[in-house]
C-alpha cells in the first residue's frame, strides 16, 4: 500500500458518514433519494489497497451511476434544464466537496488506474485502420464484432469501451458544461500530493510519438511515394513529421516554448495532407487500387488523432484545457462505436474504386449515345449484326444441350459458347442491346452529377432521349435480325438434314420455358438484368486494374518492339486500352450466362438466365420446328409475351441498378434526381417522339416542367 493509500485509509477509518449522514451532505432536499444511495455505494467502492480489477470494477459502477438516464436528487445550484446525466454529476461533484476522505478514495483509485494501465491502444490506435491492409483490417472488425473479448484490466482502451459503451454516451458527453468538468478534475487533483491525471499526459505523449512514427513509415511507403510530389527525402513532410513531434514532447517535459511547437506541428500535418491529396489525384488519373485508397485513408485519420492529442498539449485556460479533454474522450468514445461497424470501413475504401469503376463504364456508355440520324441508323446496322450472331449462338446452345455432357462441362461449353460470341460482337463493331443499360446509366449519372443545381436540364433531358432512342434502335436491330437470322439457319439446315433444326420435345420445351406465369421467366429475366449489370461492373474493374497496373505503356514500351517495331507496339497498345474493357465485360458476362443454370444445380437452387435475343432466336427456331400450326398455339403468344417481358427486365434491372449505384458513387442529391425526373416527364408528356425518333437537326431538348430552382454550387 503506498504512503497516499495509507492515509487514506486512516481518514477512511476516523470519518466517512454513513448513508444518512451522507445523504443530508449532500442532497438536503432529498436525502433518501435512490441516487443518492446508489453514489454512496459506488463511493465506497474505491477502497484503497484494492486489486487493479477491483479499482476498475469500482470505476464502472461510478461511470455507470452516472450514465443513468433516471432521475437524480435535486442539487441547489441544478438548473431547470438539466438532463439527468448533468444532475448526476451536480450531485458527485457536491459529494466529493462535502466528503474529502471519499473524494481521496477516488483520486488515488482513477490515479492508480491510470498508472498501471497501457494507453497506447486507447490514444494510438482505436478507430484508426491498422496497417496491415484492408482485407485484414476487415477481418478484424469481423471479429470484434462478434468474438469474445479477453479481459484485460490494464487496457484503457477496454476501459473506456466498458465506460461508455454507446453513441448515446458520446452524445452525452457532448452537452456536458465544461466547467463541471474542470470543478470534478481540480477536485481530484488536489484531493493528494499526487496528480491523478499525470499518468494520463504520459500516455497521450507516447501516443503522440507513435502516432508520428506511424503515419511517417505510411507515407514513405513506395505505393505513396511514388504518387506524391517529387522532393528530396529530407524535405517531404512524411520525414521531417516524427521529427517535430518530438521536439514538441520534449519542450512540453522541459517547459519550453510549447505554442511555436504546436504551431510547427499543425503546418507539417497540413503538407502530410496536401500531399496525400495529390496521390488521390493520381489514382483519380490513373487508376484506383484498395492498397493505396486504404493507406490514404489511414494516413488521413491519423493525422486527424494526432492533431486531437497535440491540442490536448497545447497551453491554454483551465476551461479550456476541461473542453479539450472533454472533446477527445467523446471522439474516443463514437471512434470506439464505429470501430465494430464493418460498413464503415468498405464505404470509405471502396467508394473511390466505385467511383472510378463507374467512370470507366460511363466512357464506354456514351459510345452508344447516338445524337444524329446517321448514327442512329449506324446503330441499327450494328445492333443487326449483333442479332445475326445471336442467332448462330442459339443454334449451338442447342447443340451443347443436346450433347448431354457432365453439367460442369456443359456449363463451361456454354459459357464458352457466349463469350466467344460477344467477344466476336466487340471486334466487328457490333452491338448487343442487352449491355447498353448499365453503361449508358453510367454515363447519366456523371451529366447529372455536372448538372447538379442548374436551372437549365435542356442538355440532360436531350441525352435522356438519346439514351432512350438508341436503346430502342439497338435493340429493333437485334431483335429484328435475329429473326431472319434464325429462319435462314433453318432453312439451311434443312436443306441439308431433311428436317428442322430442333425437334419437336425441345420446341415444346422452349415454348413451354418462356411462359410469363407457368415458368420462372418472369424471376429468370430479372436475374439476367442483375448479371449484365455484374458485367458493366467487371468490365470498369478490368479496365481500372490495366490502367492503374500502367499496361498500356507497358505494351507499347516491350521489348518485343525491336523486333515488331514500335509503331506496331503502340497499334497494340492502343488496341488494348480500347478493347481491355470490352473484353472484361463480355467474357465475365459469358461466363455468368453459361454458369449460373449449373451452379444452380449444385447448390439445388432453381436458377437460370433468359436473355432477350438469345430467347427470341431460341423461340424463332422452335416455331420453325413446329411449323406454322404453331403461330396458332396458346402456348406460342405466351412465350412471344414472355419475350416483351425479358426485354424490359433485362433493359429495366440493369439500367435501374447502374443507375442507382453510379448516382450513389458520385453522390448526386435526391432533390437533383426528382428534378430531372419531373422534367421528363413533362417532356415527354409535350414531345414524346424525340424520345423514339432522332430529329432531322439535333440540338438540346425544350424542357417542360419545373426549373425554376435557383443555381447552387456544386460540391
């Protein structure tokens, strides 16, 4: 027991009232009150010589007194206003004036605590990323969020987590007067010869020069410094920043001039933070990687921390020193409740890949924007040559089927089947209608996003037309060749086998599988729009990884060039910058079409695809195996309804989610969205046909309908 112990426990012994002595101290007007009693016990709590978890037990039942949200005694000076949290601590503060053997009992307990526990985890590391990356840091909230927790009483950081455990303890401590506060801690202070709160600047300190250390070994990573403004070593701010943290620790402990200290410190944060923007403005350029949005993003959360723990260094007014201190805790405090959330942490790192990846997608998009007539019938020769092909896929689907092949193998052919094919639509210049949606939907979402807060939408509405015609264009031309396509495949088929191309069981089965309500097509199609989505997104993450990985230049810089040339190395290059993306999407979206029926086998789950044109060449072939008594079937109209109803999940599914995700990534505002909305309608309400048919000259769309909203700025 130490020497402040023993006297404590001596003026224990010879006078600490007991229950109604100490409630008519503290609380006259209600000395019964239960609040008071509860503060009488955990008071007593503190007993000197007691075990370090016996000291922390004690402060979580103090802490947890006052955290209660049930009424308090009255105290004379409590204002009319105060919430139950502040008259709790009215109360302790009282009860630490009217009692000092109690008010000893808690200084030397919170001193003894704060002595013998390790603070590095609380100051240094709670709410920041971990160094280690963003899958393991995930891994880790995981964890935390659901795993035991060993129990350490030496942790401050446990401490506090039992301490305040919710965003309402945070709120609390938000509104809580400073000068209470203040009035608590100098009441402690000079409750013995030993200032509890010293242990608290030590740790702080430490946390300070880890926190330093930290961010400097980040930002002269490679992945940073590679990014980031050419300087000499010496001179970068990542460097120089350990640095002139401990020349502030070192006149804080020989009491020199701290403010100029200080002051030093927060221009080196700055530089740290403005060169940590110029490296997000590379990956804006040239790619994004998690890796280096995760490092950036640990960077500038320390940063942040240290700043809080440098103001708490900083000399000032006693209420203002209660203010920072009061400040930190409650940022500790919602840093700790945020710790467990793992949502966090995948919005903050993934929003900028996001971001890019929809970029990409929206480059592409606008390729299939048409604004003349010329491009519009360009469009429609296209989209029939995309139908042509679609057809001859058909046709070797069935083929593939009819081979009765292990299903994984069958899967792979058919993928393989698809992929081949849309990989042929790219290098011939043609289209298929189904890929538009997400693209195009990419590509809104950024005029939107630079229209924001304009009065004028006549540029907007008009690519919305645009977007809608050429979306109708592509797909009468894959839907209207894909047709004739089939017949003359029949027909040739015929010419040389005798018969048609399918039998009469499969063309029944066709017929009977595109039934809108007797099959799951209706579920099917929806599906189908979810994995052409799935397609934009991997053909925007391909391209990303090929831009950010600098393929491009590597290609056109090889080695290969002394033997090709370079002029035909840079034809390659230029090949693959403009293909790389294509290639991603169609392959991804193959193998997706191909694959998803078999994996729904193996996981016993009724899954499958239905794609517009490939449907409509299935259901042309069957008819034709049938013959003409088919056009007069039931079960045929239902299929060719079914159809309608594929095209539009297909078109609709995809375009709603690119859409919904590239407004979210670019952090459009609701109030932008139902503007444009609103505008067209009441534009196609007035000129529906320019929505269907390119005008003879194109210009910007007369907008009908609510503009009259005064410009903000865009942020």
């Amino acid at each position: 027991m130490t020497a402040s112990e023993r006297t404590v426990q001596q003026d224990f012994e010879g006078g600490v009232p007991d229950l109604a002595a100490f409630g008519r101290l503290v609380a006259p007007a209600t000395p019964r009150h239960v609040s008071v009693a509860q503060l009488h016990v955990a008071l007593l709590g503190c007993r000197p010589g007691a075990t370090p978890d016996e000291r922390v037990e004690a402060l979580e039942r103090l802490v947890a007194w006052l955290r209660s949200r049930r009424a308090a005694a009255a105290v004379s000076e409590a204002a009319s206003g105060d919430s139950p949290q502040v008259l709790r601590l009215r109360l302790l503060v009282r009860a630490l004036e009217m009692v000092p053997p109690l008010r000893q009992r808690l200084a030397v307990t919170i001193e003894r605590v704060l002595v013998d526990s390790v603070g590095g985890g609380l100051f240094g590391r709670l709410g920041l990323p971990t160094d280690r990356g963003f899958f393991a840091e995930t891994i880790d909230r995981i964890s935390r969020r659901f795993l035991p927790e060993p129990r350490d009483a030496r942790d401050l950081l446990q401490l506090v987590a039992r301490l305040f455990p919710s965003e309402a303890d945070r709120r609390a401590l938000l509104v809580t007067p400073p000068e209470f506060v203040l009035e608590l801690t100098a009441l402690l202070r000079n409750a013995t010869e030993l200032d509890p709160w010293a242990a608290l600047t030590v740790h702080i300190e430490d946390a300070c020069a880890l926190l330093a250390t930290r961010i400097s070994a980040v930002g002269l990573s490679d992945v940073i410094r590679a990014r980031s403004p050419l300087v000499p070593l010496a001179q970068g701010p990542f460097f120089r920043l350990p640095r002139t943290v401990d020349a502030l620790l070192d006149n804080v402990r020989r009491g020199g001039n701290v403010q100029a200290r200080v002051n030093e410190c927060r221009a080196i944060v700055e530089e740290c933070r403005r060169v940590s923007a110029t490296v997000v403005d590379n990956l804006e350029k040239y790619g994004v990687s998690i890796d280096v949005v995760y490092r950036v993003e640990l960077v500038g959360k320390s940063l942040t921390r240290l700043l809080l723990l440098v103001r708490q260094l900083e000399p000032g007014s006693e209420i203002e020193r209660a203010e920072r201190a009061t400040s930190l805790l409650a940022e500790l405090v919602g840093s700790r409740v945020r710790d467990r959330r793992i949502g966090d942490i995948v919005r903050g790192n993934l929003h900028l890949l996001a971001r890019k990846i929809i970029e990409r997608a929206g480059h592409t998009g606008e390729h299939y924007i048409t604004s003349t007539r010329g491009e519009y019938f360009k469009m429609l020769l296209s989209a029939g040559g995309g139908g042509v092909l679609t057809a001859g896929t058909a046709a070797l689907k069935f083929v593939i089927a009819g081979a009765h092949f292990a299903p994984f193998v069958e899967g792979m052919l058919a993928a393989t089947n698809y992929a081949v094919s849309f990989l042929t639509m790219q290098l011939f210049g043609f289209t298929l209608a189904t890929k538009q949606p997400s693209m195009t939907a990419a590509a809104l979402a950024h005029t939107l996003r630079e229209s924001a807060g304009h009065p004028d939408l006549s540029a907007l509405v008009s690519i919305i037309a645009r977007i809608t015609r050429s979306q109708l264009a592509a797909a009468i031309g894959n839907i209207g060749l894909v047709i004739p396509a089939a017949f003359a495949f029949d027909g040739i088929w015929r010419a040389h086998a005798g018969k048609p191309f399918l039998d009469a069981a499969s063309a029944d089965y066709v017929l009977h599988s595109l039934h809108p309500t007797h099959s799951g097509t209706i579920f099917y199609a929806a599906l189908t729009g979810v994995l052409l989505w799935m397609s934009s997104i991997a053909a925007g993450w391909l391209e990303n990884w090929a831009v950010y990985r600098r393929l491009p230049e590597a290609i056109a810089g090889h080695r290969w060039g002394r033997f090709l040339g370079r002029r035909t190395m840079r034809y390659f290059s230029r090949f693959f910058a403009r293909n790389i993306s294509g290639f991603g999407g169609n392959t991804a979206l193959g193998f997706m079409l191909g694959m998803t029926p078999v994996m729904g086998k193996f996981f016993g789950l009724p899954l499958d695809v239905r794609h517009v044109t490939l449907s409509t060449g299935a259901l042309t072939l069957s008819a034709l195996a049938i013959g003409s008594e088919a056009f007069q079937s039931e079960a045929f109209w239902a299929a060719a309804i079914g159809i309608v109803i594929v095209g539009c999940l297909n078109f609709g599914v995809s375009f709603v989610l690119a859409l919904a995700v590239a407004l979210r990534a670019r952090q459009v505002e609701r109030s932008d969205r139902l503007r444009l909305m609103l505008s067209v309608i009441a534009t196609f309400a007035r000129s529906p046909f320019q929505f269907f048919i390119p005008p003879r000259q194109d210009h910007p769309t007369r907008v009908h309908g609510p503009v009259s909203v005064p410009p903000r700025p865009i942020a």
